[in-house]
C-alpha cells in the first residue's frame, strides 16, 4: 500500500461516523494485557494474564522471566481479547502498544506483536507511554466526563484550551505505581507536562518492600492496605521526605529505610524483630508507614495544584488501588476553597490493563498520531 492510500484510509476512518475500535496490547512489567475498546470508554473486552505466581518467590519482578511469559501470553490473551469483544480483524482499526517506559525486555514483546499484527493485517501503529495511559485510566471513571476533540486541539493550537469542554482548567494528575511516582500537568489526555517525580524508589516499590521486611505477602500493596486496617497510623512517626519547601518531587527510600531500622535496629545487627512481634504491632507498622506515605503525595499534589491553579485532580496507577489514599485525596479535594473535582482511575484500571493503552490510542487514533513499524521500546519516558 503506498504510504498516500494509507493516509487517505486513515483519514475515512478517522472521519466515519461508525465507532472506533481500538485493540490496546500491555507488557510493560508482569501483566500480558490486551483489550478492545469502541471510541475510547466503550470496554468491549479487557483480558489480563498475571505473573504474580511466577515472581512470587524473588519478592519482585525478574526481568527474564516476565519476558519469557509475555512471549508466551502475548498471542492467546490477544486473540481472547478479539474474541470476548466479538470483532473480527476487520473492526479492528488500530493497534495501540505500550511502548516506554518499562522493562525494555518486557515491553519489546508487545510492540513486536502489535508491529507484526499491524502489517499483516494493514492496520496503523499507534505508540502509547504506559504513564500517560494509566492517568487516561483517571479519566474513565466520569462518565459525564466530555473529552476534547484533539483534532481540533491540532488545527487550532492551545490557545483553545479555555473553549473545551473537558477539564474546566488546568488539572493535576498524581501517577503512583510500582515503577513510578510522578505529577502532571494535564490539559488533556495528549497534553501532559512533567512537574515532579522520585528521585530514588517510586511509591509501589516502598509498599512493596516494607511488606518484604514485615514478611506480608507479594504484592506488597494490598497486603499493606490489609494489614494496616487494623493497625493505629500514630503508632510510629516515620519521617516524610519533602526535599524542600517548594519541591515537586519525591523520596521514598528514606522511609523504606526507617522501616527496616525499626524491625532490625539501627546498625542493623540485631535480631530480626519482625518473627516475634504480634500482629498488632506488624499492623501499627503498616499503618503508620501507609500514612506517611499518603501524607507525603498529599502534600506534594498540593502543592502541584496550588502552582498551576488546578480545579481538578486526577489519580493513576496501581497504587491508586489504596482506599486509604483515595479517601484522603478525596478529602482534601473537598475541603479545598473552591472545592475541587476529584477524577480517581477505578479499580479494575488502577494495576496494569490494556483498557488504559487502548482508550488513549483512541485520542491518538484522532488526533493522526500514528507510530511506524520503527517503533522501539524505551525503559525511560516521563
Ligand atoms: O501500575 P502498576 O500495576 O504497575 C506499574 O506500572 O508499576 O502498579 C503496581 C504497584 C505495586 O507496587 C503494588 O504493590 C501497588 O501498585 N499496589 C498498591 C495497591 N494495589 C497495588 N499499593 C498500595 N495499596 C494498594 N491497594
Ligand atoms: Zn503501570
């Protein structure tokens, strides 16, 4: 196909009044996702193969491995999305892949599966950031929610910022997962400006290793979020990182460290605490460290919305999953003067999904961002 019919075929699609199907593929970690979803929130299928069995037992993700299971996954999970969303190759008019960042070996195995499917079957590429797609999760969860004509917002430029519909100002996203913890400012699903990140371990992974250390089970978050339901959050004041008055970003290895010191004392040379404390105390531990954590994204998304005048917040990623934080946040989003509007991802499309990838390649599909079978994966990409 010469590259001016397979513009001008894009273009009909893209103009056709019938809906448009998106087929997202996920790899970016430990879960093979694929999912088909009609004119970015219509989820017509969302299949998800986990690897939690398989790393169980390194306490973490192990690179080869996920790899290896992702290769395996990666074609039987996408024919079972195209099969539970009862569509053939041809209603499928896109192919949209997670492809940065990530575990580079992890995330090659989808973007080879979405190249090659894209070219057997003539359909156009769209490249999606993982991050990007899981503050698009945020964005699913109002379903009055009017989502900008990107379109538009190309022919037009930003000055129409004001005119849309969709967020009634500048708002801030809070991305909290296990590889990441960053805020945006967003103005749309494409238009994302980096205000912040870690500078050493992201949110999920702290969650994860003080679960290690008081011996709860892997996935260190919900085990976490369990434990600490029973627990007093003033039990213990672990210390909140906030790199300075006016800092965006975050630290959460300071904490981790805290944690450890508290069950094997400060050189490290005692006796490991945790076998024999009960279970009161390991719940104190949790609670205390969960609020620590929350206080310290609380504080920080506070400030981020003070510095862009934010009347919205959005929040993603898998430890979006936290009630705890979704409680907080929404708190403090109601207490604000003017109150704000509060746009949390739910549940189902808080950890890893194709849904994400697949509704954000649906306003890329509109906007004409398409990739091109160059595409690579990238480990980096805020
Ligand atoms: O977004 P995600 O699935 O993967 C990455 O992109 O990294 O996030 C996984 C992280 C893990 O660290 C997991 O422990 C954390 O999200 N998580 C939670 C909860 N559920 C998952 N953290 C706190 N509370 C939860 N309920
Ligand atoms: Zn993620």
């Amino acid at each position: 196909m010469t590259d001016a019919l397979r513009l001008a075929n894009i273009h009909s699609m893209q103009t056709k009044s019938k809906s448009v199907n998106i087929l997202g593929i996920e790899t970016s970690c430990d879960e093979t996702a694929a999912a088909v979803v009609a004119d970015g929130r219509v989820v017509k299928s969302s299949i998800i193969a986990s690897q939690t069995k398989l790393h169980e037992k390194y306490g973490g993700v192990v690179p080869e491995i996920a790899s290896r299971a992702h290769i395996e996954k990666i074609y039987p999970v996408i024919a079972e999305a195209i099969t539970q969303a009862s569509v053939t190759k041809n209603d499928i008019d896109a192919i949209a892949v997670a492809n940065q960042p990530g575990l580079t070996v992890a995330l090659v195995v989808g973007v080879i599966a979405a190249k090659t499917l894209g070219f057997a079957w003539g359909k156009p590429l769209i490249a999606i950031n993982h991050l990007y797609a899981h503050l698009q999760s945020a964005m699913l969860s109002d379903d009055n929610l009017q989502l900008p004509a990107p379109l538009e917002i190309l022919t037009k430029g930003p000055s129409n910022h004001q005119k849309r519909p969709f967020l009634t100002g500048p708002a801030v996203a809070l991305i909290v997962s296990g590889g990441h913890t960053c805020l945006y400012d967003c103005r749309s699903p494409l238009e994302l400006k980096l205000l912040g990140s870690t500078i050493d371990d992201a949110a999920g992974e702290a969650f994860d290793k003080v679960a290690a250390i008081l011996k709860l089970p892997y996935p260190g978050g919900p085990s976490i979020e369990k434990a600490a339901e029973k627990g007093n959050p003033d039990a213990i004041k672990f210390p909140r990182t906030m790199l300075g008055p006016q800092s965006l970003d975050f630290s959460f290895s300071g904490i981790k460290t805290a944690v450890l010191y508290y069950c094997r004392g400060q050189d490290m040379k005692g006796e490991d605490k945790v076998d024999s404390m009960s279970r009161q105390q390991i719940a104190d531990i949790a609670a205390s460290f969960q609020k620590a954590v929350i206080d310290v994204l609380l504080e920080k998304t506070h400030r981020a919305a003070e510095k862009i005048g934010a009347k919205t917040i959005l929040l993603g990623g898998g430890v979006a999953a936290n009630n705890e934080l979704r409680k907080r946040l929404q708190q403090m989003c109601n207490s604000a003067a003017p109150p704000k509007k509060l746009l949390v991802a739910p549940k189902p499309y808080c950890t890893d999904n194709a849904v994400m990838v697949a509704s954000l390649g649906y306003h890329k599909f509109k906007a004409g961002l398409f990739a091109d079978l160059t595409l690579e994966p990238s480990a980096t990409g805020l």
